[in-house]
C-alpha cells in the first residue's frame, strides 16, 4: 500500500491519472490519494494562456463538462479568424481549421471572430489591438498584413496579385488569411532622374559623352504601377534611345549651339513614346556634354584663335577711328588760326610739365614772347 500526495500551487491544476486514463482535475491545495498498486500519476500544468498538451483535446471529447468547467475551446470555421482576449487584451489569433483550448480559471477569457472573406480589412482600432498579437504557429505568413503609405505616396494593395484598393497616406491592416496580401506604393510627387553620362558618336564621328537630368511624376497611380515593373527604369531607357537619336543625327557644332532644340527633339520623343502609363516627363534636358581631351584642348584653341582674331580687328577699328578723328582735327585747325594757337599752347603746356626752369633772356628784345611763339609750333607761320 502506498500513499500518494500531490501539490497544486493557485496557478496551477492537476491531472490525476490511472493507467493512461484521466479521472479527476486537481484543483490547488493538497491531495492525498492510496494507490494500492502504484498505478496513479498526477500531472501539474500551468493554468493559465494556451493549454498545450495532448490531454486538452481528449478532454475537450470524453469529459465535456471538465472542459466547459477548465478551458474554452477556441475552433474558427472556414473563411473566419478567432481572436482571443485574455483580461481585455488581444492575445492570441487563431486561423480557420486550428483548435485551441485556452484556461479561463485564472483569466477573463473572450472570443472574438471575424469573417475575413468578407471584411478583409481591419479597422484602425482592431490593428492597433491586433497587431502584437501572437499567432498560433501553422500558417506560413503572418496573419495580419500591415501597410504602412507615407506622406506624398499613393499606396495599392493586392490580393492574390489581384488589386483591391488604392489607399492614401496612413497605416493599414488587413487579413492575410486564405490570401496573400502584398502593397506597393509610390510617391506622387515630381522625382528627379539623372540619366548618367554615356558615349555618343556625332554625325561628324566625334565620340562624346551627354548627361541628362529629368524629372517624372506619377499622375496615375494604378497605371503607373500596372502598365510597368518600374516606371523609372522604362523612362530611363527611353530617354537613352532618344538622347543617341538627337545627338547621333547632328554635328558637334550643332549639338553644343543649339541646345534648346536638342532638348525639344529628345522630349519629343520620350513623350510620344511614352504613351499613357500613368507617367508624365515635366522636364527634360542636357545637363552635361563631355568632350574628349584631345577635342577640348582642340575647341580651345579655335576659341582662342577666334577671340584673337576679334581683339585684332577691334584694335584696328580703334586705330582708324583715332586716325580719322586727327584729320578732322587737322582740317579744323588749318581753316581756323585761333584753334591752331590753342592747340599750341597746350602743346606747350604739355612740354614744360617736363621741364623743371626756364631762363629767358631780354636781350633780343623778345622776352616771353620768344617762349610762347617759338617754342612749340604745329604749323609754319607765314
């Protein structure tokens, strides 16, 4: 004969055993039992969240009552996901075709299902409850999809590869069960595209390298998503053909003078080509043109030969001016004696700025006459 005692702590329950089939849950306290033939067993689980253990679905089945009394069986049908409430908080979700038994000896204990064919997405207080909740372990996604739309961006959402919906800025959640839930989403504001440098020949077979800069901006957002994988990467390669048509079909001459037109002719064609995607190219143009070295140090030279060329032909300009302006001067003072004598006497004032005394003798009977009307004369006096 042996006595057998076991203990129960309050967060715990027991489950008396004898030969592989259960007789009686243990409540907290201490049970003493006579096992004449060494033959009962107790268990001690913890009472409290999921009961994980075999004997919760052959309890759930032979001893209905025991269950009822112990544990709430949490079993969501098809097209539906059970979310459990431990002391009012979202603590567990369970997908269609799971069983959990869930002890509500020690918490409050509520269940709450949704049907997810049907509302597929969760309001924003149920996300805000939901989203930390833990998952019974079996799915291979998470239960909850959550998207997340910036500022500025226009997020799509797909079932499936299927699109449901285009969502403005904010945080969303939806059932990713039966499903599979996937987002993009994209910024509608203008983008810049920087189209990096590459080599071009011109008409003239001379290699040169062009960059461009252009902006695009999305003006339909399910076009632009469907019509195209990447919008960016299609206008990119556009705006390459038709930067190689431009440049190829005009001289280097006319490519680096006639920008504007270059510039017109490659929007031209990246718009037409374009056609509706949802995409609008708002502005294009040549930010760089790079020349090899031996061609840059060539164009400098013909720019310097130009430039001198210039500074030449402006000096002779001045000289021929300055040579005309002295015969009209000639002519006036020929014609008129009084311009003749002032120009003299500024000759002479011009002289004796050089000239630190002068001595002048009145001997002759001259004095500062012999100064005045002998020393500087710019015309033989009768």
């Amino acid at each position: 004969m042996i006595r057998k005692e076991f203990i129960v702590a309050e967060n715990q329950r027991g489950l008396l055993v004898k030969d592989g089939r259960l007789l009686q849950m243990l409540d907290p306290g201490r049970h003493t039992f006579w096992d004449w033939d060494n033959r009962l067993s107790a268990e001690i689980v913890t009472a409290q969240g999921v009961f994980n253990s075999p004997w919760a679905a052959i309890i759930e089945k032979l001893h209905p009552a025991m269950a009822a009394e112990y544990f709430m069986v949490v079993r969501p049908g098809e097209g539906q996901a059970a979310v459990v409430w431990l002391d009012g908080r979202a603590s567990l979700i369970v997908r269609p075709g799971q069983a959990v038994h869930v002890w509500k000896v020690l918490n409050d204990v509520r269940v709450e299902t949704f049907d997810v064919l049907a509302e597929p997405r969760l309001g924003k207080a149920q996300l805000v409850a939901f989203e930390k909740a833990d998952t019974v372990t079996g799915g291979t996604v998470a239960a909850i999809a959550i998207v997340s739309v910036a500022e500025a961006q226009a997020g799509l959402v797909f079932f499936d590869g299927e699109l449901i919906e285009t969502l403005k800025p904010g945080r969303y959640g939806y059932w990713q069960i039966g499903r599979k839930v996937t987002a993009r989403t994209l910024d509608t504001r203008p983008l810049p595209l920087e189209v990096t440098a590459q080599e071009i020949l011109t008409r003239d077979r001379i290699s040169i390298r062009v960059t461009l800069t252009s902006f695009v901006q999305v003006a339909d957002v399910e076009k632009a998503a469907l019509a195209t994988p990447d919008y960016q990467a299609h206008i990119y390669k556009l705006v390459q053909f038709a930067v190689r048509e431009a440049v190829g079909g005009r001289t280097l001459d006319e490519v680096l003078n006639d920008r504007e037109t270059v510039d017109a002719q490659i929007v031209g064609h990246v718009r037409r080509e374009l056609g509706d995607i949802g995409v609008v190219v708002t502005e294009l143009g040549v930010k760089d043109v790079i020349l090899p070295g031996e061609m840059r140090e060539l164009i400098n030279k013909v720019i310097e030969a130009e430039k001198l060329a210039q500074a030449n032909l402006i000096r002779r300009r001045e000289e021929t001016a300055a040579t005309r302006s002295l015969l009209n001067t000639a002519k006036l003072m020929e014609d008129n004696p009084t311009l003749l004598r002032l120009k003299e006497l500024e000759s002479l004032e011009r002289v004796t700025e050089k000239i630190g005394r002068i001595d002048v003798h009145a001997s002759s009977g001259e004095g500062l006459n012999a100064v005045l009307d002998r020393l500087v004369h710019l015309k033989p006096r009768d």
